[in-house]
C-alpha cells in the first residue's frame, strides 16, 4: 500500500492537484480582499446624498412561511416595524401544518397583514409566484419567515431602484443571530469574512453568484420577465438572480441594508442546507452553461468560472483528504500530506487570516457584535473548510450532471422551537384578510 501511494503521489496529476489545492484559495482571497476595498471606498466611504429622496415609493413586503409557528410572529411584529411611510406586508402561509396561520390570523383580522393562504404544499418559489399578481408595490422586499430586518432597511434599499433604472435586485446584509454554539459562531464569521467580502468583491464587477432570499428587494417587473420565481430549482434565489442577470439587468449588495437571521444549530441540519444550496448552485451552473456563446453576458463569465471552480477545488481537496489519511497512516510523507503546516501553509492561513480580518472590520461598522469572534479564527479554516468542501463536493457537482425532474420543489421546515406536530388549521371563508386558494386564483 505504502509502494502504491508513493507511485501515485510521485505523478504529474497529483502535483497538479497540489498546485490548484495551494494556489487557488490564495489568489481568490486577494481577488476577495482587493475587489471587496475597492467597493468600500466607492460605496460605502462616504454617503454623498444617494439615498436621499423626494418621493417613496410603495413598497410590498413578501414572506413565504411553511411551518414557521415558532418565529413568524416575531418576523411580522418586526417588519410592521420598518421606518416606512408606505408599504404592506404579503404573508403565504404554504400549507403549513403546526399553528403557523393561527399565530398569523390576528394580523390578518385586524388588517395589519394581508395573508394568502395555501392548503397544498407546494414550495417556497410556487408561493411566492402565487402571491405576486396580488401585490400592489413595484418594488417587492422578500423575507425569510425567520428574518428579522432593521427598521432602517428600505431606506438603503429603495433608493437604488429609483436612481438606478436598469436595477432589478438589492440584496442586504444577512447577520447570524443564534451564536451560542460552535457551529453558529462559524457561521457568523463565515457570513463576515466570506459571504460579505465576496458580494462587495462581486458587486465591484458588476455581477453576484447569488442574492440571499431573506434580505432582498427586487422589482416586481423584473420578476415577471425573467419568468418568476423557477419553481423546479432546488435554490429558487440562486436560480433567479441568475436569470435576472442573464436577461442583462442589474444585482446590487447593500451592506447598510442588516437583516438577522436563524442559522442551523446542528451539524446535520446544516448539512441538509448546504447540500440544498449546492445541489441548486450546480443546478443553475448547469441551465447557464450556454452563456459564454453570447457576448453580451460577458460580464457573467468570471462569476461562473469562479463557481466553478470553486466546486472544482472542493471534490479536489475531498480527493486530495481520501489520499493523505492513508499515506500519512502507513508512513508515506508526501506532499500535502504532513498535518504540520510547512511554509506554503503559513501562506495560506495568513491571507486568510486577512480576508476574516477585513470582513470583520467592514462589516464590524453594521455589526459590532461580530468583532467579539475573532478569537474563533484559527477554528475556522481547520474544521469549517473541511466542511464546506465535502457539502459542496456531494452536492454541486451531482446537481451539474444531474437535470431537474421539471416539478416544483416543495420544502419540509424543521420546527424550530415549539411543537410543529399540531394539525392542520383550516381558514374559514369568513375570516377577514385571509385568501382562500380558489380566491387567490382568481386575483390573479
């Protein structure tokens, strides 16, 4: 066995494997870094009066629950909340079966919020189509049912889609606000120093991998022409920002715009999460694979080759991890296999070190709070890497080769706090402010 690995280890492939391993996630780093202080110093440095405006436009604020007893209350109290003078806040109750539309029936009763109520569960992008021809705003906020956006948001947001006419999306500033395990403290330096510094990076060149579904303003007229919300991809945020910008309009991140959210607390919840985002990343990968036949979606081309990528250099260090355990366990010292970081390493960790540095001091201006874990640091390349690649390696590239069955993708929330086994409720016709399904038909 020891012959074996050391024949293997000692070809040009594998020194290849090496190179790609070490080199790529140092050069996307200074790509992550340079690009993320470019958009720092053009657009958030200063505020030169761009959100300053004459008029306000309606805004329709949308939320898709399925199962969410546990926290849409307090999702719905919040976003009563914002600091705006018009808006209406659109709740789809997606045949939930814990006592989610009991919790929601007050507001709807006494108008607070209009509620659209589904008896089939038939997924998050179904949903929200359902609800679009019934919204009275151009401009649609969509939220998570567990999102818990600042009163301030729509001040940063809207302003774009008024002087930006071309702009279809603004996407916020997603922060994780169960900390209290490990695995959500990494998230939250995961949501800092990577998912933040690589939209500022993105958002510099003019086009995003993806918008996050919990903090997203988009203009509804946008949706309708790019084909609503794909109902058959597994991320239906992924598949939209995609289609939005293959159709040649515009995606912005505004870091100003903060929206809390609930991360997964178990590692298997987790798992089941990202293996989703990655199966629909791949998914997408696949349904664009054409773009780089047309000139026009040029400026698309270098967000897919770094996803790819990317995918490419997780099942790689997957690969990479099944050679090193057995030749580091028979005593074959090859290359990448010392669990001792030699210089290359120090390299490695340092740039990183960097990247969660900057992510923590751009984003540390919206969120103080985030500074207090950069004593978990050196946890984070060492265990949250290793994870992130074997999720990515399971999923995205079996979601590539893989085509979509064509029907809609339902979801299955995991309760949250309180008991989601209680059975269906069933809306009466009277119930002021509620929309039966036939009803929402017609609307539409």
């Amino acid at each position: 066995m020891k012959d074996l690995l050391l024949g293997i280890v000692d070809q040009p492939p594998y020194l290849a494997l090496m190179a790609f391993l070490a080199w790529y996630p140092v050069v996307t780093a200074l790509y992550w870094i340079v690009g993320s202080l470019v958009f720092w110093r053009h657009r958030e440095r200063h505020d030169d009066g761009f959100y300053e405006l004459d008029h306000h436009p309606f805004v329709s604020v949308l939320v898709a629950a399925h199962d969410e007893e546990a926290l849409i209350g307090k999702t719905v109290e919040r976003l009563l909340a914002l600091d705006w003078p018009a808006f209406e806040v659109v709740v789809v109750d997606d045949g939930s079966r814990d006592r989610t539309a009991e919790v929601l029936r007050p507001y709807a009763r006494d108008g607070r919020i209009r509620l659209v109520h589904k008896e089939r569960n038939e997924g998050k992008a179904m949903a929200l189509n359902d609800a679009l021809p019934l919204l009275r705003g151009e401009i649609v906020l969509m939220v998570d049912a567990d999102g818990q956006p600042r009163p301030d948001v729509l001040r940063w947001m809207v302003p774009h889609f008024v002087k930006v006419p071309r702009l279809a999306a603004v996407t916020g500033n997603p922060r994780v606000l169960n900390t209290t395990t490990l695995l959500g403290k990494l998230q939250a330096i995961e949501f800092t120093a990577t998912v933040s510094v690589l939209r500022r990076a993105q958002a510099t060149w003019g086009r995003l991998m993806t918008f996050s579904g919990i903090s997203t303003a988009l203009r509804r007229s946008a949706i309708e022409r790019a084909g609503r919300f794909p109902a058959d991809m597994a991320t239906e945020d992924i598949a939209l920002a995609w289609e939005l910008q293959a159709t040649f309009s515009d995606v912005r991140y505004e870091p100003r715009a903060v929206f809390g959210m609930q991360v997964p607390e178990t590692l298997g919840t987790w798992w089941k999460q990202r293996t989703r985002w990655g199966t629909g990343l791949g998914q997408v990968l696949r349904r664009h694979s054409g773009l780089f036949g047309d000139w026009r979606k040029r400026r698309l081309w270098p967000v897919y080759v770094e996803a790819v990528l990317s995918s490419v250099w997780a099942l790689s260090f997957v690969v990479a991890v099944v050679v090193w355990l057995p030749a580091y366990a028979w005593g074959a010292y090859t290359l990448g296999a010392n669990p001792v970081p030699n210089f290359w390493g120090m390299v490695l960790a340092s740039v990183l070190v960097v990247q969660i540095a900057l992510g923590m001091w751009l984003d540390g201006r919206y969120d103080p709070g985030v500074r207090r874990y950069a004593l978990w640091m050196p946890i984070y390349p060492l265990v949250y890497w290793v994870l992130m690649a074997a999720a990515s390696a399971r999923s995205t590239i079996p979601g590539f080769l893989r085509r979509p069955d064509g029907g809609p993708v339902r979801w299955t929330s995991a309760p949250r706090l309180g008991d989601a086994s209680s059975p269906p409720e069933r809306r009466g016709a009277g119930d002021p402010g509620a929309y039966s399904g036939a009803e929402r038909r017609r609307a539409g």
